[in-house]
C-alpha cells in the first residue's frame, strides 16, 4: 500500500472524499484543497482514469528539511532519483507554498531541479532535458513551514483535462466543478436534467458521462504514471478495458442543454460527440425567455454570469429576475439549482432557497443555491 495525495478545487474537499472511497481508496483524509489516502498501484491507475472531481494524484517520495534554499537543495541530492528517473527521460518540476526563505515558487522549483539534474550529472555524467509541456516526470515540491513534500504526480495534466473539450465558450465551468455540482444536486438519471445558460456543453456531457458509467479519463491522450520506470502497461490495459465494459448505452431520459449563443451550442455539440454521447444530449439554440420544461420534472441547474468574469452586475440584475420568474412559472415539479458569485444578484431571483452549499470556482467564492419549485 502508498500513500497518495489528491488535489481538488477549494470546497469541494468532501466530496472528492466521498468520490475517492466509492473508488476504493482506505484511510481517506480531507485536508485544504487535497485528499490524503491510500492504495496500491491498481487503485493509482483506475482514480487517474475514473475520478470526476479531483485535479491530480500525487505519490509522495519523501519528506525533507528546507528552510533554505542551501538546504533545500542539499535535502533533494539525498534522495535516490534512479528509482524514478534516468537522463533520456524528460523533466519538470512545480513547487507551492511558502516560507520566510523560501517564498517564491519559480525559485523554489528551480532549485529542486538543479539539485535533481546536478545529482544526475554525478551518477550519470549526463542528465534529464527539461519539458515543461509534457515531461516524463514531473514532480511537485510543496513547501510547508521547514519541511517540503516531494511527490511525483501521476495525473501529469489536470485532470480537469478530459480530453473532449477543445472546443470551449466563454468563461468555461470547469469539468471537475460541473462534475462536483451534478453530484451536489443529487442528480439520478431517472430524471430529466437541463442547463438553460449551458455555454460550451460542460454540465449536461458530465451528467451525460456519469449517467452512462462512463470514464471521464478514456479520451485523455496520456496520464503522467505512463511514463514512469515501474508502469505496468498490462495492469493499466486491464483497467482500461474494464472501464468499457462497464459502460451503459442508455438511460432513462433525455439531457437538455440550450443557450443563446449559436456558435458556442455548435462548439457544445462537438464536444458532445468528441465523447460519444451526442445522442444522449440535446442542445439547442434558444433565448432564455423562451425556455419551457422538457418533462414533467427534473432538475435545472446553471451557471449564469455573475459580474465577476462576464457583464456587471447592474447588466445581469433583469438576467437573475428572468431566471426565477421562468422557474416560478414553467418548471413546477422540478428543483432548481443556480451557482453564482453574487450575493446581490441572488436577492434578484425572488424565490425562497431551500439550500445554500458554499464553495469556489477557481479563486470566487460562490454559492450553490437550491429552489424547491411547488
């Protein structure tokens, strides 16, 4: 068994907590923007491939003294790097966190590569060409207090990055988020869902994936763990394979998605075929005071602008008034649900929430607000 780190978005730490034991992870810990857990190397591949909320995994290699750069730098050449690295492979290395010494990350990185690359230079005579776009290994330093966590990340990419959305609007959700948001709602595929502001396609394809059981890391071209010394191609071809398996191929109901927008609902259906469930959803061009319910009930959710990336919030107030006088008057049966970053434009809505969930899109704090709609 090893011990793993999951990063995630800010708020949403429980829930890649919950997502992470259904996946089969032990000893799962919360922590600030990350998940402690453990597993053995089966478990690394299939939460890499499978996981809809979380950024990356790392695997922690060691845990070293830094309280300066001299030390920093010593600490690192105390690690044997022929276990995880040879000089034809490319490098990378990402540092957060602080302290007194040690309080600028490119600096901080930039030591811990020199440390690697000047240790390859004595074992080696020759050493690793750096890559920061798409290393071999990439390894990350986090430093905290005196002490820095060297952990290689097996994701390489986010793993936000499924791999389906080339295509993007304007201020895209991000898929972990949306993925964290469906399973906020409660969601089942039993009933209808629909995205009235739906953008680029991001929240209906993700209910759209997790109805149909399917991976979100199959259309990703590579996981960094693929290039590592000890990767098993036979285990990660059993998983992958099983992963297919498992798909469904039908669900209960349909997937709406609409948007005024023409060009970006066009960007929203490529991205629906790029992963293969342009059948399960429909997207259609539509202003939002034409919006009707496509069932009986369900569950609306969306995203509006809210004066931080797109519009002031002066512009958006007739948007938030629209928004709950269309839930009022046409979705009776359905729950409702609006992720925003404004407060004063919440007041707009003019309806009476039944839940308010805290938490962040990228660096905003919002809130998930929910209307029962009787």
């Amino acid at each position: 068994m090893a011990n793993y780190f999951a990063t995630v978005a800010r708020g949403l730490e429980t829930i890649a907590a919950q997502e992470l034991k259904g996946l089969g992870a032990t000893n799962v810990v919360p922590d600030f923007t990350g998940v402690h857990f453990e597993g053995d190397k089966k478990l690394l591949y299939k939460i890499n491939l499978w996981a809809r909320t979380i950024f990356r995994v790392l695997v922690p290699i060691a845990e070293i003294k830094s309280y300066n750069a001299e030390q920093l730098y010593r600490s690192v050449q105390k690690i044997d790097w022929s276990q995880y690295l040879h000089p034809k492979m490319t490098l990378a290395v990402n540092c957060t966190g602080k302290n007194k010494q040690l309080n600028h990350s490119h600096f901080t990185a930039l030591q811990i590569k020199n440390s690697i690359v000047d240790w390859q230079y004595k074992e080696y005579g020759r050493r690793s060409n750096i890559d920061v776009e798409n290393p071999d290994l990439l390894i990350t330093g986090h430093i905290h207090n005196n002490k820095c966590t060297i952990s290689l990340d097996s994701s390489g990419s986010s793993l936000h990055r499924r791999g389906y959305r080339p295509a993007m609007g304007f201020a895209p959700l991000k898929e972990t988020l949306a993925a964290a948001l469906i399973t906020m709602t409660e969601w089942t595929p039993d009933l209808a869902f629909f995205d009235p502001l739906c953008g680029s396609g991001t929240l209906p394809i993700e209910s759209a994936l997790k109805a149909l059981n399917i991976a979100p890391g199959l259309y990703r071209n590579k996981f960094g763990f693929e290039s590592w010394l000890d990767f098993d191609l036979l285990l990660w071809e059993e998983i992958v394979t099983e992963a297919k398996e498992q798909q469904l191929w039908t669900i209960p109901t349909k997937i709406w998605g609409s948007d005024r927008n023409s060009e970006i609902i066009e960007q929203a259906k490529i991205n629906s075929k790029n992963c293969g469930v342009e059948e399960r959803v429909l997207f259609t061009t539509q202003e939002l005071c034409n919006v009707t319910a496509p069932a009986d009930r369900g569950v609306i959710i969306c995203n509006p602008p809210y004066g931080k990336r797109l519009g002031t919030e002066t512009e958006l107030v007739a948007l938030y008034q629209l928004l709950g006088d269309i839930f009022k008057q046409r979705f009776t049966g359905w729950t409702a649900y609006i992720l925003t970053g404004s407060s004063a434009l919440t007041k707009k809505v003019g309806l009476r929430t039944s839940q308010r969930i805290k938490l962040y899109n990228g660096t905003i704090p919002c809130t998930l607000l929910k209307y029962e709609l009787y």
